[in-house]
C-alpha cells in the first residue's frame, strides 16, 4: 500500500518533468519575425569551439560597429539593400579576412565569425585573436545556428 501511495505522488511530477524536456536546443530563429518590407537581413553568427578565443569581438559594416559576437552566440540586423564589407575586429590581420555581400531586398545572409586557432602566435609570446568572416549557404547556416543563443549583439 505504501508503495502504490509513494508511486501515485511520484508518478505527476515525474510526467511534468519529463513534459517539460523538449529533448534539445530550441531553434533561436523561430520567433523573430520576417525582415521588413524593402529590407535585408544579416545574421551574424559564432559557434563555440573548443579553440575559440572566449571574448567578444566587434563586427563592423561598411567599417562601422554594428554589434558584438561572442562565442556560442547569433545576432542580427535588418539592412537596406545595398553592398556591405563585413569585418570582425582581429589583433592580427589574415588573408581575406572580410567578406563583402550584396543584399536585395527579403535576402537573408549568414556571416559566420570564426577565430583562427594559433595565427600569428609564437611559443614565446601571446599576439592577439584573429576573426575570419565567412559568408555560409543558408541551409547549412540554419543547422549550425540552432544551438546558439541569440543576443542583442
């Protein structure tokens, strides 16, 4: 008798818990609407790497800050059409280090802002964090995002 009463204490919180999991990581794009009439959308993502310097670094369009990045994280900005040089801000210049895109109107692109393990270090000396921005096919984009949090930026 005592063994059904525990069960049947047990047995609801048990079904809300397990209720509760949703068994992964919600997708951070579900929810944040469709890019305004006549606009762009640039989604600025970096996924976290074991390698990956764990500081935010600014992301610039056109040379002007329009965000951070930071590891494990996904923001984003509505654009008016147009041709944009996107940089991540480096202690060490890399070939071709920046992208630029052109954006029409309802285009969506995706920037991944990645750290280059190890360049322009030394065993002897520390010498900063180099970003690379990559520009990345949507559909693989989409994948790579859903385990990250979307930020302000």
């Amino acid at each position: 008798m005592m063994r059904r009463r525990f069960l049947g204490v047990l047995a609801p919180g048990l079904a809300a818990i397990l209720l509760g999991c949703n068994g992964g990581p919600q997708d951070p794009l579900v929810g944040v609407g469709g890019v305004r009439a006549g606009m762009g959308r640039i989604y600025f993502y970096r996924e976290n790497k074991f390698y990956d310097a764990q500081i935010w670094t600014a992301v610039s369009l056109n040379r002007r800050v329009v965000g951070s990045s930071a590891p494990g994280s996904v923001f984003y900005r509505d654009v008016a059409p147009g041709t944009y040089l996107i940089e991540a801000r480096s202690d060490e210049l890399y070939p071709d280090q920046a992208r630029t895109v052109v954006v029409k109107p309802g285009m969506i692109v995706f920037a991944r802002i990645a750290v280059v393990p190890a360049y322009g270090k030394s065993d002897l000396q520390w010498m900063g964090n180099t970003f690379v921005v990559q520009i990345v096919d949507p559909a693989v984009a989409r994948l790579q995002v859903r385990q990250l949090e979307l930020t302000q930026g």
